[in-house]
C-alpha cells in the first residue's frame, strides 16, 4: 500500500484513529511513525543548543537525567540515525560523573556495555557506593576530631622543682666561696691555736706588773 500524504497528516478517509488501525496496514503505520518522528528531531530548535560533548553529569544528578537530556542533544546534532546510538553510548561514559564511570567500568568490556547495561548499573549501585563513601569519610574525619579537641584542652601544668637553694659559707654565711676559701678561716685558726686568746694577755698583763 503506497504511503499518501493523507495517511501521513490523518485527512480524508483517515481522519479518525480507528479508521487508520483498522484499514491502513501496520507496516505502514511503523513507516509513518519513523517519517514521522525523523521530521520531529529533524526540527532546530529557535535557542542556541548545547553540543552534546559539552554536556555532562553533574556530581548529584541522576543518571537517568543526565541520558534524557544527552539523547535529545545526539538526536538533533547527529543526522546519521546509525550513528547516534553509539555516539549517545561513548558519550554517556565519557561525560558521566566519577561514581557512575566507576559503576559503569564495573561491567564486563566485552562486549561493549550498551546505554541499556548502564542505566541498570548506575541506578542500582551508585546509592551504595555514594553510601559506602559517605561512611568512609565519616570514619576519616573522627580522628581529627579527636585531634582538635585534644588540640582544644589547655596544657596539663608540669610541676617545676624547687628552686635551687645556694650553698653558703658555713663560717660568715655569704654564697660567694665555701668554708675552706672564707678568709674568716684564717683568723679561727689562729685563734685556735692561740688558745682562744686567754693565756697570752694573761703573760702580757704580768710581766707589766
């Protein structure tokens, strides 16, 4: 059955919905729906469009998101319908986030995972990687913690020993030389030996007399 513009845009006898399921062929209507839909992206958008390399996942963004927007980008700025399937692919894994990459790097490399291996991958393991990681930094940052608060307590006063007391002369009790160098030494030994001083003024005052 030849495809008319009446099948195409619904006028005529095909104006309604059932009419066109009921009497146009269903491998015609998948051709009107592949004219169809390559018409639809074939159309530029009025406002600048992002080139689909530029964008990329944010940190917090889904996954699922993130491939909405990249899809409608490769549609418009691919023309070749082969070709975006396997440019959506590379650049889904190039632009993705740090934890969906790794999520996706987690898959066997042969064959080449497809969007329909990641899309799986990415909302079914980043939750508990992004889990994982959060403890794991909870668990790194105690330490300093403790760290700062111990950084945070004043100083534990050290006990000082005494001071030192000076050795003083045991003769005139002054702290610049000992006993045995006081020149007080001197003198209390002669006195000493002068037997105190007594006898002598006792023969001095008798021979006067």
């Amino acid at each position: 059955m030849p495809i008319r513009l009446e099948h195409l845009c619904g006028d005529g006898e095909w104006v309604t919905a059932l009419k066109q399921a009921q009497e146009i062929p269903l491998a015609v209507l998948e051709r009107i729906k592949e004219t169809t839909l390559k018409a639809f992206f074939s159309i530029q958008p009025d406002e600048s469009f992002q080139p689909c390399s530029n964008i990329k996942q944010l940190p917090s963004e889904a996954f699922v998101t993130f491939v909405k927007q990249l899809t409608r980008a490769v549609e418009l700025q691919v023309k070749n319908e082969g070709a975006q399937e396997q440019v959506l692919e590379e650049m889904a894994l190039t632009n993705a986030n740090e934890q969906c990459k790794a999520a996706i790097l987690s898959l066997p490399m042969e064959p080449v995972p497809t969007l329909d291996d990641m899309l799986p991958v990415c909302t079914q393991k980043v939750p508990f990687m992004s889990a994982h990681l959060t403890h794991s930094s909870r668990d790194a940052f105690r330490p300093l913690q403790r760290a700062a608060a111990a950084d945070a307590m004043p100083p534990v006063p050290v006990p000082q020993p005494p001071p030192k007391r000076r050795a003083t002369c045991l003769l005139c009790d002054q702290t610049e030389h000992w006993a045995s160098q006081c020149p007080l030494k001197k003198k209390l030994l002669d006195f000493r030996d002068n037997g105190g001083g007594g006898p002598q003024r006792s023969k001095e005052n008798f021979s006067k007399t």
